[in-house]
C-alpha cells in the first residue's frame, strides 16, 4: 500500500515508537511518591520539557491531554467562559462541536481568513475568543495566524491556535505566533494516538478553567492518570519532527501529475503545507476516487476524516466557495517518510483513474 494520508494520521516514527516502548516496560503512577512513581513522573516531566521548549513556552504552562479534540475543548471552555466566541469557517470539527454558537470568520476563495472582518467583528461586542487553525486538514492553507494575534491583542481578544496540522510541518512558536493557546496532536506529527496538548501562555495559563478536574492531574487543569507511553512517544515525536519543507518537490509531482490529468488544485494560490494537496477532478464524486486509488494500493481521502467513514460534504470546501467542485475533492497527503516511489505509484493510479472516470463522467 502507499499511504498518502498523513494528515489523518502520520505513521509512527522509530524514535517514538522506542520511547513508547520504553515507557510501557516501566510500572508506576506519575502521582505515586514510591521510586517507581518518581521514575514516572520524571519521565513524563522530560516529556513536558521536551515539548514546551519545541513549541515555545514554559512548563507550567502545558497541559497534557488525550489529542487535539480535547485540547480545542479545553481552550474553548476554560477560556471562552463568558465571551464571544469567533471561529474560523474552515476550522475543524474538534472547534466547531466545542462553539456551536459561534460566530463565524469568513475565508477567502483559497481559505484565508479575512482579517477585516475579524478585526470589525471585535471592534464592538464583550471580549472575545478567537480560533483561528493555524494549517488547514484538507487543503493545507496556512492563516495569518501572529497578524490575527495582533488584531486580537488590540481588541482584549485572546487567541486559540489549533496546530494540529501545522505542528512537525511548520516552524511553529507560541510565544512568537502571540496567541493564547495552542493545541497539538501527537498522532499528527509521528507519535501514536492518545496524547496531546493544549500550550498557555502566562496569561492564559492563569485563566484556563478545567474540563475535567478529577484527581487533580495536570496543576488541576486535566484530571486523569496521564498515558505515560503516549505522552513519552508524542515528546520523541516532537523532538523528532524537522518539518515538511523536504516534501514540497514530492508534492509537486503529484501534483503536476494530477493536472495533467485533468485535476484542479484548490488553494494553490495560498501559502500552504509542503505536504499537503486538495485535487479536485470535475464530474467525479471524490467516494469514487477514493474507492478506485483504493483499489490500486494508494490510501487518500476525501478531505477530513470521519468516523463513520463515509465521505460527508466538506465545510471547508464549501466556506472556500468551490460549490460542486467540492463533491469532486481528494487530499493527498504525504507522511514525513514518503518517498519518489509512492509519488510515481500515485501519478500512475491518478492518470488511469481519471481516464477510466473522467469517460464515464462525460
Ligand atoms: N484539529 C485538526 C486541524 C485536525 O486535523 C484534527 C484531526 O484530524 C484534530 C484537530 C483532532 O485531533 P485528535 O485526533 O488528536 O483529537
């Protein structure tokens, strides 16, 4: 199989699975006070100094918890309690389940979002919650994450940056983006699933009301024994990760591949994610695609993931305006491992696709 959807999930790096590895073979709670406990919470410890050094903020200031999901879910209840909540219109399901009411940023053709209008949205109204995501899942558009920090600032707005995506991929700083918070992924970066984390900076780490008060876990913030395996992977992951930049050649001979072939690429015009491309070929339903690259050996999707892993009209598509086109839209992502072959089994299950559909579309 030649699997081009990292953005679902990355595959385990070597260095992570090691360090998983590793933790499962070591008993003990990090909460216990005997030896063992302490090896634990040393272990988890350099985990949370390894990753609030990677993405720029203090230890006190990381909370650890189970992916990004929860992490979005934490910044928007335990900091938008009592404000206006503003979302992004192209962010994940993660931050749109977690503000249901919110209000929506809009975005321009290639999925940028208008800054204008964040900025008259917060010009009257109570203080603010802004999320922004700093790198789209589907088409791996990049927002204007520090200049909406800006606006934020000016306003009394804080700012809550889902970086799920971006994390690994981009150089990706906390303090220097100067938003609030920020949300991580360990699956989304080469550590396996189950751990994540929401970065505060001082302010908001004062502020942060927990979800989830338990034990006490987490300084009060998350409570709940932390997954020490998952935890010490994620952090190997991080330190692991250089970024994408390596895999923009790869990416272009897809698809350069892909429009030889008939396809549109949405949001080239955008800065984006080296690893990421949204390919749209008109007249064919993207669950066609996907189903004959399937049946070549190339794993892709159509846009986000879900659950039921059936392929639902795309929200970020259609915030972007690409109307019937959108039903017409795979991503292909490459992991941090993709290599010139999988580019060249890709070109070939596109180009024969699209020449097989493309006749039955006409
Ligand atoms: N945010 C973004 C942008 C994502 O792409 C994803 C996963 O697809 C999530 C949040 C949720 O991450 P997790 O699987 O760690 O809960």
């Amino acid at each position: 199989m030649v699997y081009l959807d990292a953005n679902a999930s990355e595959p385990l790096r070597p260095e992570a699975r090691a360090a998983v590895l590793a933790a499962l073979e070591a008993p003990g709670n990090p909460s216990s006070v005997h030896a063992a406990g302490r090896a634990a919470r040393h272990r988890l410890e350099t985990a949370r100094e390894a990753i609030s050094a990677r993405f720029g903020t203090g230890t006190a200031n990381l909370v650890f918890t189970s992916g990004a999901t929860e992490a979005d879910a934490l910044a928007i209840h335990g900091l938008g309690a009592g404000r206006r909540v503003i979302i992004g219109a192209t962010e994940h399901d993660a931050v749109r389940a977690a503000a249901p009411d919110a209000d929506i940023l809009p975005v321009d053709g290639d999925g940028i979002a208008d800054l204008d209008a964040l900025e008259r949205m917060l010009a009257s109204g109570p203080p603010a919650l802004v999320c922004l995501m700093l790198a789209n899942n589907e088409t791996g558009t990049i927002q204007p994450v520090a200049a909406a920090a800006a606006i934020c600032r000016r306003h009394g707005a804080r700012l809550h940056v889902d970086a799920a995506q971006a994390a690994g991929r981009l150089p990706v700083d906390l303090a220097t983006l100067g938003a609030a918070s920020l949300a991580l992924s360990s699956h989304k970066l080469g550590g396996p699933a189950g751990a994540g984390a929401l970065l505060l900076d001082a302010a908001a780490a004062a502020a942060l009301a927990p979800l989830i008060r338990g034990g006490g876990q987490e300084r009060g913030r998350r409570g709940g024994t932390p997954p020490l395996p998952a935890i010490a992977g994620f952090a190997a992951a991080c330190v692991a990760a250089g970024d994408a930049a390596a895999l923009a050649p790869l990416r272009e001979a897809a698809e350069t591949a892909a429009r030889a072939a008939g396809a549109v690429v949405i949001g080239a015009a955008a800065p984006r994610l080296a690893n990421t491309a949204c390919l749209a070929l008109p007249g064919v339903a993207a669950e066609t695609q996907l189903m004959a690259l399937d049946l070549a050996g190339i794993a892709v999707s159509a846009g986000a993931a879900c659950s039921s892993g059936k392929v639902a009209a795309s929200h970020v598509l259609a915030a972007m305006g690409l109307g019937e086109l959108a039903r017409c839209a795979i991503r292909v992502s490459l992991p941090w491992n993709a290599a010139d072959a999988d580019i060249a089994a890709f070109a070939d299950a596109y180009a024969a696709m699209a020449a097989r559909l493309a006749r039955h579309a006409a």
